[in-house]
C-alpha cells in the first residue's frame, strides 16, 4: 500500500511538486522538511569517476519538538538482474544455478543520522522501504527452498556492495543546530543511468513527521553517450566504424614507420 | 586519468590500457606474434567482462594486422587466392563462433567457453613452443645444426576433389582442407579475440605444405577479413564492441610494436622463443587455476539478458 503512494508520489514529484505520506502524516501540518541537492542531474563524461553528491535542507520545528532523525534514500532505475551461483562441475568452479531477481534497483544507497534501529521500529522502515533489507527482491521463480533464497539474495547484495552501488552510510547525515541537515553520497563511476529518485524521511521519535521525493537523471553524455546510443541503436554502422578506424589507424601507422 | 568505457561501462586508467597495450605490442613486435592471445586474458583480469574483452580485441587485432599486412604486401608476399580461401572458410567460421558465443552468452556459460578455449590452446601451444625451443637451445650449445622438422604425409587430405592452382605457393591441391581450417580458426577468433596466427601458420606449413616466404603474409591478409568480420558480427549480435577501448589499445600497441620489432632484432631465437612460450604457458596456467580453485565469491550478477 506504501509502496503504491510512494510511487504515486513519484508522479507528483516530476510535476516538481512536493508529496506528503497521509498515511504517516496527521492532515494540516505543514511538511517540516524541504531539501534539495547539489545537482539536478549526473552526466556521465569520459572522464568520469564517480562523483559526491550533497543532498540538504532546512527542517521546521514541529509542535511536538524538533526532527529528530532524517533518512536519506537514493534508489536507480529497477531492473531485472539475474544471480548465478557457481559451483563444481567435474573439478572445474561453472556457473551453475541460475536466479532472476527484480525488479529491484540497480543502483541503493541510504544515509541516515544514526543506527536505522535507533530511528523507527522495524516496520516503520519497511513500509516506506528504507534499508536494504526492506526491498522487494522477487523472484522469477517460486520453487527455490528458502535458504537457498536467502543466500542469493545475499549474494546478491554483497556484489552490489563491493561495486559500491548499494551502501548505507550509517550516522552521515549531519544535522546543524536543529534547523539544517545536510549529506554527501558517493556515486561509483558504475553506476546505471536513467531516472533516480531521492527520498527524505524526517522522523520524530520513532514517528515519520515529514516526507519529500524527487527525481535525479542520469546520462552518459559527449562521446561516450554517441557511442553507447550507436553501439545499440545502429550496431552494424557502429561495427562497421570500428573496422574502419582500425584500418585506417593501421595503414597510418604503416606509412608513417615506413617513411623513418 | 581514468576514462569511461562506454560499452564496457566502467572507469579504467588510460595509463593503465595504453601501457598494456604497449607492453603487448612490445611483446608482438619482438616475437612476431598477433598479441590478442594475451591482450585478451590480460583485459579481463582487469577487469573488462570477457565478452567485451573478445569483441574489443578483434577490432584492435584488424588494425594491427593492417599495419603488419601491408609489409608483406609491398614485398609481393601474399598468396592472394589461398587467402580468399581461407578468408572464405574464415567468415563462415566466425559468424559460427559468434552465434556459439551469443546462445553461451544467454544462459552465463560464455566466460567458461573463453576460459576453457583458453587453457586449452595457450597451454598446447606454449607447451609445444618451449619443448621445441628447449631442444634448440641445447641443440646450437652442442654445436649442432638444428634439424628442421620434416613434415607428416597429409597427401591425401591435400588430393581430395575441388582442387586448385595456387601459383605463389606453387601447390594443386583441394580447398577443402583450406575452408576448414580458415572456418576452425575463425570460430577461434570469435570466441577467443584473437587473429589465430599461431594456428594458421603451423597449418599452412605443415598441413597444406605452403612455402614458409608466403605464410605470415598470407595469414595476415586473411585475419585482416576474419577479424572484421567478428568485430562487426559481435557488434550486431552482442553489443560487446567498445569502440573507446579498442582506440587506446591500438594507439599502446602500434608504439610498442615498434620498439619490440627494434629489441626483437638484438635477442637470439630460440631464446625468444623460450620467453614467448614461458608467457603463454604462464597465461594458461594462471586461467586453468583460475577454474580449478574455488572462487572467493561463488555469486555473480548481471542485468537480465546480458551474460557477460
């Protein structure tokens, strides 16, 4: 059901507007929480390595006190991935088992102001999807024994973990004298393009008080987009360019060692 | 300085890949040799996923068969006919290794097939090259000539029927035994990312009895086609040629190559040779326990319909 009204606010957030969770929220208060990010886009250069992204925003005092805590969740594009499981076939390591995961996102990472236990009860967090553990990892199939579930799904998450493309930054958030918060989340230079969506949860003892969502899109552009776009979209002109540079780099060189 | 790769979609040193690229090159130039039996390996232990690692490697393997063809060429050193032969059985070869690699590629058993092709030839091979160096090492301390490896009597495979004038190699023999070995190592090229010299060569000698003058010539003239034709064909089929990487490995090998063809020139023989073989068995060996020992993470993950 949350994950409907996210999703929905989803919609409301690429109008530019901002969306309240009713269902965590009493009606008439205002939503105590705005933010904002450093950039409103990622462009994926040649030369890019990855880069740092602030994420801020101002908080307002509630009646019942200041915010306590604030999450911050940056999802990527859902998709499909699919998890093989080596193991020994006549003494050689193959891949064996194979598991469809997804929709899930390519690219999690989350940044909280403490230890996610210490911020909200457990269900709090999975309703709204906070944390690793809270996403819908969904199988293609349904007769896999649950440990063996469990441990791809673990696998799983550890893979995505060594490329840095799921992380949470545990007490990164900042925030300043009860008014401002502010955090920076690493982008690997792995990471999947297309549309992200940021999420600021703003709890109040255990409570969620203040929700905001926006959208960041990701691109590879200059010559890497012209190439990635050809290499897909026209792939015999593409192929057929690559042969090309490489007889003229060839015949170049050899004209050129030639004349020495 | 790193640069994204965009098909490969990862961030690499550009020092990193025009240095092995040189070093290659380096190795190419002093041996002689295509380089993509060791580029390609060398690119996926980087960590470039292998089936871009093959496709990428063909696209530079034409570019410096090119530059490497074209001195046979001006010397009148290609038998031109054999090489459309070749080329002809060559294409078929490829296309065939490149659906074999698309089909393995799909259900995740594609970097097992490269892994395996691998082990198999580099540890054949290298084996080979350093038994025979070896004997000619201890051969010219002993003072002796070094007897030359008389061929085995393969008459009859070169008299069946279709048979054809080769003038520069001054044969009549069938094509048949030409396609098939043009079509065996186009497949090898396809799914390896390698010219396959060091299969077409010995085939040409002593196989199809081609005098040794036309043999690097005319090999290279038809993996200039067969190398094409796998990068074009792993462009359309798999999506796995990056354009970007192949350019910084060309530019590492063409400097390279030169170098080794000047140090090439001041070291003997059979002690190059021995080297050669030494780094190609090396490559096998480190593949073959790669597949041996278990895996420190036995999971992998990759974007549904992608098995690279």
């Amino acid at each position: 059901m949350i994950g409907h009204l996210t999703r929905g606010g989803l919609v409301l957030a690429m109008l530019g507007l901002f969306m309240v969770l009713p269902t965590a929220m009493p009606t008439a208060r205002a939503n105590p929480i705005v933010a904002d990010l450093s950039k409103d886009h990622i462009s994926i250069r040649s030369n890019f390595v990855g880069e740092q992204l602030l994420l801020f925003g101002a908080l307002a005092e509630t009646p019942d006190g200041p915010i306590d805590d604030i999450i911050v969740v940056m999802r990527g594009p859902d998709e499909t991935f699919t998890v093989r499981k080596k193991s020994k076939k006549a003494g050689i390591w193959v891949n064996d088992a194979a598991y469809a995961i997804g929709p899930v996102p390519g690219f999690y990472a989350l940044a909280s102001t403490g230890p996610l236990a210490d911020i909200a009860p457990d269900r709090a967090l999975r309703e709204n999807g906070i944390g690793e553990q809270s996403l819908a990892m969904e199988f293609g199939r349904a007769d896999i024994p649950a440990a063996e579930r469990q441990q791809a799904i673990e696998g799983f998450i550890r893979l995505k973990q060594n490329s840095a493309l799921y992380r949470e930054q545990v007490g990164a958030v900042k925030i300043i004298g009860e008014r401002l918060f502010r955090v920076e989340i690493n982008l690997p230079s792995g990471m999947p393009v297309g549309d992200y969506i940021t999420e600021f949860f703003a709890f109040q003892k255990g409570r969620l008080v203040g929700y905001q969502t926006g959208l960041l899109p990701v691109d590879i552009v200059g010559t890497g987009h012209v190439l990635h776009k050809a290499a897909y979209e026209m792939p015999l002109v593409y192929g057929t360019s690559g042969v090309i540079m490489a007889v003229i780099m060839g015949w170049g060189v050899a004209v050129l060692f030639r004349r020495r | 300085m790193q640069i994204y790769l965009p098909i490969a979609e990862i961030s690499v040193n550009i020092v990193t890949l025009i240095g092995m690229g040189g070093l290659v090159g380096f190795m190419s130039g002093m041996f002689g040799v295509g380089g993509g039996f060791l580029m390609t390996p060398l690119l996926i232990f980087i960590g470039i996923p292998p089936a871009v690692a093959v496709a990428t490697e063909a696209n530079q393997i034409v570019a410096s068969s090119v530059s490497g063809g074209l001195a046979y060429w001006r010397r009148r050193a290609v038998d031109v006919p054999m090489g459309l032969i070749l080329m002809a059985g060559g294409i078929a070869g490829s296309y065939a290794g490149v659906q074999l690699f698309k089909l393995l590629r799909q259900i995740g058993q594609v970097d097992l097939l490269i892994s395996m092709s691998y082990v198999v030839f580099l540890t054949i091979i290298g084996g080979l090259m350093l038994r025979e160096s070896l004997q000619a090492i201890s051969a010219s301390r002993r003072g002796q000539p070094i007897r030359a490896r008389r061929p085995g009597q393969h008459s009859w495979i070169l008299g069946l029927p279709l048979r054809m004038r080769f003038r520069q190699s001054k044969l009549y023999i069938s094509v048949i035994p030409p396609i098939l070995i043009g079509f065996f190592v186009g497949m090898m090229s396809a799914i390896m990312g390698v010219g396959g010299g060091f299969i077409m060569v010995p085939a040409m000698i002593y196989l199809l009895r081609m005098p040794t003058n036309v043999v690097i010539g005319t090999s290279l003239f038809q993996i200039i086609f067969v190398t094409a034709s796998v990068t074009i064909l792993h462009a359309v089929e798999n999506q796995t040629v990056d354009i970007l990487l192949a350019l910084l490995l060309m530019i590492g090998g063409v400097i390279g190559a030169q170098f080794g063809a000047i140090a090439g020139q001041r070291l003997r023989g059979e002690q190059l040779r021995a080297l050669l073989a030494i780094i190609v068995l090396g490559v096998g060996i480190k593949l073959l326990v790669d597949l041996l020992t278990q895996p420190e993470e036995l999971y992998s993950v990759t974007r549904m319909g992608f098995g690279g």
